[in-house]
C-alpha cells in the first residue's frame, strides 16, 4: 500500500511540475525511506526559463484515463529506475534534459544533462524490436534540444545564426542531436525485417558548423560525453577576447604608458632603439615656432610633431614633475597616452619622455639654451659634408680663371667642374686633418669665396658643438 510523501522532491528533475511522489506504509516497510516512487503523467510537454532554472509542465487535456510513468528513486545507485521499457527510459531522458541546471544533482551527484546523454548512449535505448511512433516522437524532440546552426550569409560561411531554445545554454548540448540520430539509424536497419517498412522523417544539421561547436563546447562537459570526435574545420579561426591584451596594439600601449606614469615606474624595452639614434633619423630638433603645446588633452598629441617640439614637450614634462603632484601625472596620462596611442613615427620617445618624467636623477638637468640642432652634422665632421661646403663656396664660373680660356663654353663648364672638384677635395682633407683647431687651408681665392667659406665652415662647427 503506497501513500503520498510528505517531501515532494527526490534530489533531481527540478522545475517539473506535473509530478507525485509515494512512498509505501510503515506497516509494509521496514524502512520506508529507501522505497520511494515518482509518478510522472505521460502527455504535451512544454518549458520555459525561469530564473536560472526550467519550468516543466505536462498538459494531459482533462483525458480522463491517463498515460503515466513510475520510476523509482534509488539512493544507493544515485538514479531513477524503470520498467526498461525505450518508450519510459526515453521520456525520463527527455525530462531529464529539460530541467538541466549547470550545478550536478544531490541525487545524481552530476548534471541533468550528463544524465540524460548517459541514458540516450545506454544499450536500453536500442532494446526494441520496432520503434513506434511514441517513442520516435520523443527522439525528435530530444534531437531537437540542440539549436539549429545555419550560415548567414549561407554564400560567404562566415557567420552563424543560432535559433537557440527558451533553455539554459548549457542545457542544449550538441550530443542530443548525434545520439538520437544514432539511435534512428539503427531503427531503420531494423525495418527492413518488415513489410511494409516505416519511414522515419528527421531533421539535420550542417556538419561542418555541428563539428565546430562539438570542439568548442567540450571545455565544458566530461571527456565521456565526447560522443563527436571530428577535428574542427579548417576555416574555424579562435576568436580573441578583447579583454586580453595583446602585445603590441596600441590598447596595451596606451595601458602600459598611463600604468608606468601613475605608478611612477618607466621601462624600456631591450629591443628600444638609442635615442640618439632615434633623434638622427629626424635630422633635426627645432626651432619651435610657437608655445602651442601643453600637457592637456587636445588633437596634438594624436598628430605630435616630436623634432620640431622637443623641447617644449621636454621642459613641460620636467616641469610637471618637479611639482610632483596627482593632477600633473593625470594631465601627463592623458597627453603622452595620447601619443603613444596615436602609432605615429615620433611615439616610440613617450618611454623617454616619461622616464625624463618620473625618474628623480633627471630633475636637474634643464633643456640647454639651444633651442634648435642640425642632428645630420653628426658629432665629428664629415668629409663628403666638408667638400659639399667648400664646393658651394666657389665663385661663378664667369668670376674665375677659366674664364678667359679662348674655347667654347662646353669646354668652360668642364673645366670649371673639373678644378672645383679637386680643390674641393684638397681643401676638405686638409680641415678635417686639422679640425677641430685649424688655422689656414691655403684655398685659392681665385676660385672661392673666402668669407661666404669661412662662415659655412664656422656654422659648421658650431652645430657640431651643440650636437656634442
């Protein structure tokens, strides 16, 4: 004699409402707690979500006699038993998919959803002779439980459109789809034993897109549900989250260069080139000419101009160090982020810029007097330099000796070229043996314009100087 349970819950199948739980009298057991019973009414099942879990109902229309499954709660095994029957074991597989939390079961110490996949794989699902209607039904709707995937556009297999259920996510495994059309495969093998066969009409999914998401979704269930053991597709790419960084974007940069200010701890990279080297790639620093830089946040800083600026943007972020406050390391963020964000040629010196900023031992070096260096002279002269000073200091070739030559003045030209470029040559060598101190060349004066020479030569110099 059985009599309704006062705990209506058995540890699994929660959300489904359509449900009675028995147990048998005291006085026909010893102990009634290890006998218990679910009654589940056979009829249209709909779901729905709700919050995180699934609400169930079973409608049976008022029919007066009513189809029901009973399955009996064992603790020992951690599972619900049945008669064995395909049409029972496939209702309490399709139940158990439907009312699949992400957390496993008390009763079944794993998920919903693993169970039902463990039920569909099992030998009990093929123990027929025949499949009847009722229970291809119930396949379909199992197999139905996976989303349907199709490419949109279908010409470019680009992207995916998913028609997902009113499920959890994890509730709608791909395996439902691959078990259930197992288990109708060998129902049609078996037809051929009879006369006149059934025929089975199923739905199918794109293989390509049903491999893809077997190889992403396998992260989360155990190795043993892996029914799909297809490599994915060659055209699959991995797709990176945009909240990992990337060495290299200029995300990471702007993070880098703003988290190196407000921490006060700049670094170069062992592959950042010299800034020496960096500076003679611009040939030139200054002359700057206008005082429209500042340290706050403006359009400059996306398009800066690091050869002509160098030095205001130099004392501006001195100057916002010696104060040493928050406010200075802020506007300093958002210019110098600014510029290592914009990727233009001059933001590879912002790590300089903030080490002039941040580090005390430069606190005391103030930008020289000089606001402007010709960096292509170098730091010692050069020869190719010295003969292009001296040849641009030649006299016109009507002011020189050749002149007077009686010949045409094809032969002038060559001759003039001809003595320019010797000399130039002499004279050249002759500096440089003496620099930095020389005193006289001995120049032809008839061919060169002494002052126009000397003066080059002393700018020359004096840049030199400046450089060093």
């Amino acid at each position: 004699m059985y009599v309704i349970d006062k705990s209506q819950t058995c540890g699994t199948m929660f959300g489904l409402k359509n449900k009675l739980f028995l147990r048998p009298t005291r006085a026909n057991s010893k102990d009634s707690l290890l006998l218990r019973w679910v009654i589940i009414p056979q009829g249209e099942i709909s779901f729905r979500k709700n919050g995180d879990f699934t609400s169930v109902s079973i409608n049976t229309y008022d029919e007066q006699h009513v189809r029901w499954h009973e399955y009996t709660i064992d603790t020992d095994l951690g599972c619900l038993t049945s008669n064995a029957s395909p049409s029972s074991k496939l209702y309490q597989c399709y139940l158990h998919a439907l009312t699949s939390h992400c957390l496993p079961n008390p009763l079944l110490s794993h998920t919903s959803t693993e169970e039902a996949l463990y039920i569909l794989r099992s030998a009990l699902c093929r123990s027929f002779q025949r499949l009847n209607i009722h229970e291809a039904r119930l396949l379909e709707l199992i197999s139905s439980l996976m989303p349907e995937r199709i490419y949109y556009p279908p010409h470019l297999q680009s992207m995916a459109t998913v028609k997902w259920n009113d499920l959890p996510a994890l509730s709608q495994h791909h395996g439902f789809f691959q078990a259930a059309r197992s288990i109708f495969d060998h129902a049609r093998a078996l037809e051929v034993l009879y006369n006149p066969p059934t025929i089975f009409e199923t739905s199918n999914r794109n293989p390509s897109l049903l491999s893809q998401v077997a190889s992403r979704n396998k992260s989360y269930y155990p190795s043993d549900l892996q029914i799909l053991e297809q490599p994915s597709s060659p055209d699959n790419v991995i797709y990176r989250s945009r909240d990992l960084y990337n060495l290299g974007t200029a995300e990471h940069v702007a993070f880098q260069t703003s988290w190196s200010i407000l921490n006060g701890q700049p670094s170069l990279d062992a592959s950042s080139p010299n800034l020496w080297d960096i500076m003679n790639s611009w040939n030139s620093l200054g002359p700057q000419d206008s005082n429209h830089v500042s340290l706050h946040y403006s359009q400059y800083w996306l398009k800066f101009d690091g050869a002509q600026d160098w030095f205001m943007i130099y004392e501006l972020c001195h100057k916002a160090s010696i104060r040493g406050l928050r406010n200075s390391k802020i506007e300093m963020c958002f210019s110098l982020l600014a510029a290592a964000y914009s990727k233009s040629k001059y933001s590879i010196v912002v790590p300089f810029l903030i080490i002039f900023s941040v580090d005390q031992r430069f606190y005391d070096i103030n930008p020289p007097a000089s606001r402007s260096y010709m960096l292509s002279h170098g730091l010692t002269p050069g020869l190719t330099h010295l003969e292009k000073i001296v040849s641009e200091s030649a006299l016109p070739l009507q002011s020189t000796p050749v002149n007077s030559l009686v010949v045409n003045m094809k032969r002038k030209n060559e001759e003039y070229g001809m003595v320019i470029k010797k000399e130039s040559s002499r004279v050249a060598e002759l500096i440089l043996c003496q620099w930095p101190s020389y005193q006289h060349v001995g120049q032809p004066e008839e061919w060169f314009n002494k002052s126009y020479f000397d003066r080059s030569i002393q700018e020359y110099d004096q840049s030199i100087s400046w450089n060093v």
